[in-house]
C-alpha cells in the first residue's frame, strides 16, 4: 500500500508538466497532491511507531518533491511585514462569490463587517473575482470601495465579474477575454514609488461541480448506480473543464511574456499548485505563499477540502514579507493578502 501512495505521488510530481490537453487523468492526480501527502505522513508514522527504516521511502519521496510540499503548507512562522512603510505594498486578491453571502440578507447588517475587515487590512491593490453577478450592485459596490478602502482607481471586466481596484494610477489597462466562457483576464500598468509594474487579475474556468460534489458528499451511495452516474458527470466537467483552463493558461502565458513592464499576478486558478495551470503560470514568479506564508494553504472554503486555488505571484524586484490566507465567511472562497517590499541595498 506504501509503494502504490508512493507511485502516486511521484506521478502527481508531473502534473505541472503534462498538459490536460495531452493526457487530462494526471490532472486528477495533481488535485489529489495534499491527499497524497497526508497518506504519505501517515505511512511515516505507521513505520516509525513499528520502529521499522521503510519510513525513509515516504520522507525520501516528500524530499524529492519539496517544491510541491511548500507549495501547499507555509514554513514561515515568523514572517512578519511590520509596521507598514513607504517601500512596501499590499496586495490582496479575492473571488468575492458575487457577495452573495454579503447581501443574502440585510445588506447594511451582513456587509459591513467585509468592508471593516478591508479598511483594517488596507491593502494598497485589491483584485476581485466574482466581483459582480451581471452587473448587478456595481456602482454601489464600487462607492463602497472608494468610500472603505480608499481606492480611487479601477479597471474591470466587460461582464463586471473581474475588477482591479487600486490607490495609485493606471498607465494602462486592458481585458483579454476568453471564448465561450464568463471568465477571463484583466491587466493595468500601475504607478507606484516611481516605477510602472504590470498587474493581472485572472479568473479561469470553473469545474462547475460544487453542487454535485456537495449532494454526493451528503447522500452519496457506493452501492448505488445514480452515485457512479454522477461521479462521471463530474469527472466529464472536470475534464472539459481543465482543458478549457489550460488553453486559457497558455493565452495569459502569452500575453504576459509581452508585458514591458515586471509583472504581478493575482487571481483564481481554479486550479492547485500541482497542476499545469499553475506551472505555466508561475514560471519565473515567485509565489507569495510559499515565500512567506504559514499554515495550510486551504483558499477554497467550499465542502471540497485541501484546495489552494486562488494566488498572489511575482515578478518584482521586491521580497514578499507576509502572505497569509484569512478564514473569513465573506465567500465560498478565503481572501489572501501579500505584503511586498522593494529589496534593500
């Protein structure tokens, strides 16, 4: 059972590589990576407890794959950005679930404590996905950042759904859209300290299955042919949808390799750490979370466990001081926020 979890694992390694659009089952292999993990910890201590050296084969495998270990658990217990400076920015990026769990209610009662949890955390950039849901409530939502947050400038999507919300100026901005889909990209080339950088927010596609998923974590049934029928409509959407996010991966890629200016990227993946959306995307980058983050890195807070979705990458002559994911219940997803600070010489 060991040496099966061990296989696994090292076939999960090579998720980021292999495209969904080439051989789509490793994908399935790098959403599974923290399973993986937990399993090969587990296998750890079942051979040390029996005083037995096989334990080396799960540490030498979780050695081998270091990068994708950090990529999902932070080792920085003493990051700390400190009292907030001139030379540092605060970035944070959340897929705000169109606030649906913010004005299901009484607005004014539910939505306030978002809006004082942003003007507490005070970040200097915010990138929201799902910022909207056709438009609705954008110019109110809109009046609340300016009037909370104190951001004077914004560039979003067609749809409303993507925005960047800044409190230094825009050079330039754009929206890369993707075909057939709600989702897609937006970018502005920000101003700050003197320098221009390049800012993405992206929002790709979405497996659609969190209803299924849920109804099958409450009632599912082995033995029950509707359990299986469902389990292949998810794993057909998930699929279809990895291939979608791939191409839109490699379109992104593209566009950012053309960038004349640093880049940061923030945004939901819709996609881990082990996955080929991920690698395309982080080449060359620095992830915030493995920099200087702490803990699980768990951003998706649906019933779906273990999935860190949503990033903060850079390309900044900068060094991220603290990254850290808020387990707030404003969305089915977690805000995160990076602390950047320009290298000192």
């Amino acid at each position: 059972m060991n040496i099966f979890v061990i296989g696994l694992t090292f076939l999960s390694y090579y998720a980021n590589d292999v495209s969904p659009q080439s051989f789509w089952p490793i994908t399935l292999l790098g959403t599974a990576f923290p399973w993986l993990l937990f399993l090969n910890l587990v296998c750890i201590a079942f051979w040390i407890f029996l005083r037995k050296w096989h334990f080396l084969i799960s540490a030498f495998t979780l050695i081998l794959g270091w990068s994708h270990v950090s990529s999902f658990i932070g080792m920085h217990p003493f990051a700390s950005a400190g009292e907030k400076t001139k030379s540092q920015l605060k970035v944070m990026s959340f897929n705000a679930g169109a606030f649906y769990f913010l004005y299901k209610q009484n607005p004014e009662k539910v939505a306030r404590p978002f809006f004082e949890f942003l003007k507490k955390e005070n970040p200097d950039i915010a990138c929201f996905q799902e910022f909207t849901y056709r438009g609705t409530n954008f110019e109110n939502r809109m009046d609340s950042l300016r009037a909370w947050a104190g951001f004077k400038y914004f560039k979003g999507s067609e749809n409303k759904q993507i925005l960047i919300a800044s409190k230094y100026p825009f050079e330039n901005s754009g929206y890369l859209k993707f075909e057939r889909t709600h989702n897609g990209a937006v970018f502005a080339d920000v101003k700050w300290a003197g320098k221009i950088f390049r800012i993405y927010n992206l929002h790709l596609e979405s497996n659609q299955i969190t209803p299924q998923a849920e109804k099958l974590a409450e009632s599912g049934d082995l033995q029950e042919r509707e359990t299986w029928l469902e389990i292949g409509s998810i794993l057909k959407k998930n699929k279809e949808a990895s291939k979608k996010r791939a191409t839109q991966a490699e379109e992104i890629r593209n566009h950012m390799e053309k960038s004349p200016y640093p880049i940061l990227v923030c945004g939901d993946f819709n996609d881990t750490p082990s996955s080929y959306v991920y690698g395309i995307l982080s080449e060359g980058l620095k992830d915030g979370f493995r920099e200087s983050g702490f803990g699980i890195g768990t951003t998706y807070a649906g019933r779906i466990p273990a999935l860190r979705i949503d990033y903060i990458l850079s390309g900044l002559d900068m060094e991220f001081r603290k990254s850290r994911v808020h387990r707030m219940g404003f969305s089915d997803h977690y805000p995160v926020t990076a602390t950047l600070e320009t290298k000192k010489e």
